[in-house]
C-alpha cells in the first residue's frame, strides 16, 4: 500500500520510494534518472513504487545537486508576435546543447526587473532577454555574475552580449522595395518605444532621402499593437492617404490591413502595406503580408551560442551579432496606383 511508504497528506519523497522498493536512496535515485547500475529487476521495483506513491522527482533540488544547472532563462513579452516564434526556436536551440529553458514572462503587471529576478533567483546559467534592449539599472550587476543576451535590439548596458537584425536596414529594404514599385508617397507607423522603433524610423527616412523623397517624408506615430497599427492607419487615411505603408512590425501592419479595408481601400490597388519582422501572422492566407524577416533561427542559435560559451574574461568586449534582414514579398505589395 501506498500509505506505508508516505504519511498521509505527505508527499512522498526519494525515501519513501527507495523503502518501499527495498534498495537504498542511492540506488532509487540511479534507477529514475536511468543511470546505468540498478539491474533490471531493481529498476523495475523502484518505477513500480515511485508509481504506487505516485512520486515526481523534485528539479529544484536536482538542480541542487548538480554543478551546473543546465538552464538558459528566457524574458519575452506574450503579447509578441516575434517574441514568440524566437521564445519556440530557443527550445530547439538548447535542446540541441543539453540545455533547457525557463521562461519568466513580462506582462502589463510585471515587469521585466521581475522577470529578470526571478531567473537569476533560479540558477540559470545564463539569461536570454527577447524583444527590449532594455536591462534594468540596478540589475546592470547581474551580468558580472550572469551572462545575459539581447535579442532583436541593441543595448547600452555594460557586460551584455546582443544578437540583433539592423532596423534601419530593413525600412530601408521596404523603402526600396515600394520604390521599384513606382511609389513615391510612403509613409512609416513608427513603433512608440517598442524594440528598435527609432532605428526603423531613421532606416525609413534616411532611404526616402536617398531616393530623393525627402519631401514625402510621412510618419505617423502608432505601437506594437494591431490596435496601434488600425489608429495610426486611420489618421493616415483621413485626407489625402499615402500609396503604400511601411508599418513597425507585422501586427501593426495587420492593423493598417483592417483600416484599409474599412476606408473601402483595396490593398494593393489602392494601398500597398508592408510589415516587419517576419512573424508567422504574416505568412496566413487570408493575411498573406510582405515583411522585412529578421533570420528568427539565426537569432535564436546565436543567442544559444553565447549563452552557452560565456566571456572567460569579464573585461572581454561584448558580442554585437548582426543578421541581415530579408524582404519576404506578398501580395500586399503591388505597383503604384496611376
């Protein structure tokens, strides 16, 4: 009985299984990790008793136990579209090393010093921060103590290693696209103070200017939202609107999409709409949207490297990987309207 292994309202613990398998704790404990030892018979007593008790193994203090703690800590916004699909690849990535994932979300009500705190509390090896460039002040310490990578942006805080796509290179990419397209009158949603919003805007104007498009300069602040895409697109809209749009990202772009639709705009007749990222929203049938892609598993695999083979010399210069942006076309794009 299960009871003679484990008080009532107890939890079981190793003991417990190793008693009433009739072996030691050293030997239960072999047998559950499927460590060559136990002979067969042994193991098969100590899986049928760890079943009867209905034990699980305690990872925390499996991680105790061991010099390393084979965890990569991940932040990520859930709302993000991006930060998802790099968040889904970085499983692969360690896996691929031995390594596994924790992730600590941030959300409206908590923060990314929270998130960041909560890693570090667990002994993870090194900490991955996807989608913000942004390391709290008094967590700067941390990466003396703990490796931390930026990913998608850029960053000012000392010790922390980043693998990013250039923004400006790829608004530069989409200016270009719509150019060779016949389009003279673009305009940008810009991206508030989301990951990399300034670099986007300045790749923007910057290759307006060289196009000699410097007086069609048009930017209209929105967000990383699709809400914030339906709003900036509707003042967009409200006059004389642009030919083609290059929103922040792609579900601000999926928000201009909708506004368009509802200005009885055919897209890409009408306008044309280009996103960035690269997220897998883009790539729906119904959604089919050109974007700038940034190399998601270049991202993910760089960040993996080098949280995994952190600086032997804390005074070493951090890692600045840059991965080129790719202009994936859709049918959200097509020739100017004459």
């Amino acid at each position: 009985m299960a009871q003679e292994g484990a008080d009532r309202g107890r939890r079981p613990t190793l003991v417990d299984v190793a008693r009433l398998a009739g072996v030691s704790t050293a030997l239960a404990s072999l047998a559950l990790r499927g460590v060559a030892g136990p002979s067969e018979q042994s193991r098969e007593r100590v899986l049928r008793a760890a079943e009867e008790l209905r034990y699980r193994s305690n990872a925390a203090a499996s991680l105790l136990a061991r010099r390393r703690s084979e965890l990569v800590g991940v932040t990520c916004y859930l709302d993000r579209g991006f930060d998802a699909d790099v968040v889904e690849r970085l499983y692969v990535e360690a896996a691929e090393r031995g390594l596994d994932v924790l992730l600590s979300a941030v959300t409206p009500s908590r923060t990314a010093r929270q998130a960041i705190r909560t890693l570090a509390d667990n002994r993870c090896e090194a900490i991955v921060c996807v989608g913000s460039g942004v390391v709290p002040d008094d967590l700067a310490d941390l990466s003396e103590r703990v490796p931390i990578v930026i990913v998608g942006a850029a960053t000012t805080a000392p010790h922390v290693d980043v693998v990013r796509t250039p923004g400006d290179a790829g608004t530069a990419l989409a200016v270009r696209h719509l150019v060779g397209l016949g389009h003279t009158d673009i305009a940008h949603i810009a991206g508030g103070t989301g990951m990399s919003a300034d670099e986007r805007r300045s790749g923007y104007e910057t290759a307006m200017r060289e196009a000699g498009l410097a007086d069609r300069i048009r930017v209209v602040e929105g967000g990383p939202g699709e809400a914030d895409g339906v709003r900036a697109a509707e003042r967009l809209l409200d006059g004389a609107p642009p030919t083609a749009v290059i929103a922040y990202n792609d579900a601000a772009a999926v928000g201009v999409l909708a506004a368009a639709r509802a200005a009885g705009l055919r897209v890409p007749t009408d306008l044309s709409v280009v996103g960035y990222d690269g997220s897998r929203i883009a790539a729906l049938s119904y959604v089919d949207l050109t974007t700038v892609a940034q190399d998601i598993p270049g991202l993910a695999a760089e960040a993996v490297r080098l949280a995994d083979a952190p600086h032997a010399d804390p005074a070493e210069v951090p890692h600045d990987v840059v991965l080129a942006p790719i202009l994936i076309e859709r049918s959200s794009t097509g020739p100017a309207p004459r």
